[in-house]
C-alpha cells in the first residue's frame, strides 16, 4: 500500500466515522447560564509517559450549556509535586478564562459586567485551592507565586 491508498483508506475512516454520528453534536441553549464556568484537572507525573516526568493538565470552558474552549497537554515544566501541577494546570485555565472574557466584552456580550465578576473554575485538589486563596500562607510555594500570579 502506498502513501496515497494509506491516506485515502484513512479518509474513507473519518468519512464513515462522521456518517455514523450524524445525531450526536453540542447544543446550546440560551436558558443556561451565559456565563462562561471552568473545570480543570492535572495527572502528576503522568506513570504513562515516563520521558520527563512532565505532568498532564486539561481544561474545559462551558457556556450556554456546552462547551466553548478545551486543552489537555503536558506542562511545560517539571512539577515538584501534585499540588504544583494542579495549579499549574489551574492558572492555565484562570489564562484562558480571563482570555474568553475579554473577547465576549469585546464582542459586546450584553450580560454583566464580566471583568468584575469573580472567574469560576472547578478543580479537585485542595491544597492547590487553598494556595490559589492565599498564596502567602505557604512557605514552600515561593516560587510558584512568582511563576504562576500576575497583576
């Protein structure tokens, strides 16, 4: 099998794929809330992949409803520890949320003032929740607050 028939044979999968999910979409629906709400999640040190030991982060936007913005990759940098790497994936969806806002302002979403309102996102560890309230109470987290906090 040549180049051309490996690419064709793996169109003709995406083609059937999409046939056969004619009925499954994303629907939004204007009742919902229109304000945008974030979860976020990190896999410390991922056992997986062991090149690195870089840890896996994700995140996901939803408004109105349905999703409007998603990443999981690996961290840019090594975590020390669960703890950083929830965070870590924490100020990256607290980057994209400030981000989705500022564009619905700029699209002249007719709701709240968004910028004032406090930015909602969900996440699973509770350490890395109390360093995001209060980074000052944690000695050992210096540096994180001068790599992940900006004004």
């Amino acid at each position: 099998m040549n180049l051309h028939e490996k690419h064709e044979a793996a169109l003709n999968r995406v083609f059937r794929y999409l046939r056969g999910t004619l009925d499954v979409g994303i629907t939004y629906y204007a009742a919902k809330s229109p304000i945008p709400t974030g979860f976020s999640d990190a896999s410390y040190a991922h056992p997986i992949i062991k090149e690195g030991r870089r840890s896996t982060s994700g995140y996901i936007f939803s408004m109105a409803g349905g999703p409007v913005s998603w990443s999981c990759k690996r961290q840019s940098t090594v975590a020390t520890s669960s703890t950083e790497a929830e965070y870590i994936g924490q100020y990256n969806a607290a980057r994209e949320g400030v981000w989705i806002r500022s564009f619905l302002k700029e699209l002249g979403h007719p709701f709240r003032d968004l910028i004032k309102e406090p930015l909602v996102i969900k996440a699973d560890n509770t350490a890395a929740e109390s360093l995001s309230r209060d980074p000052t109470i944690h000695s050992r987290a210096k540096h994180m607050d001068v790599a992940y906090h900006w004004q």
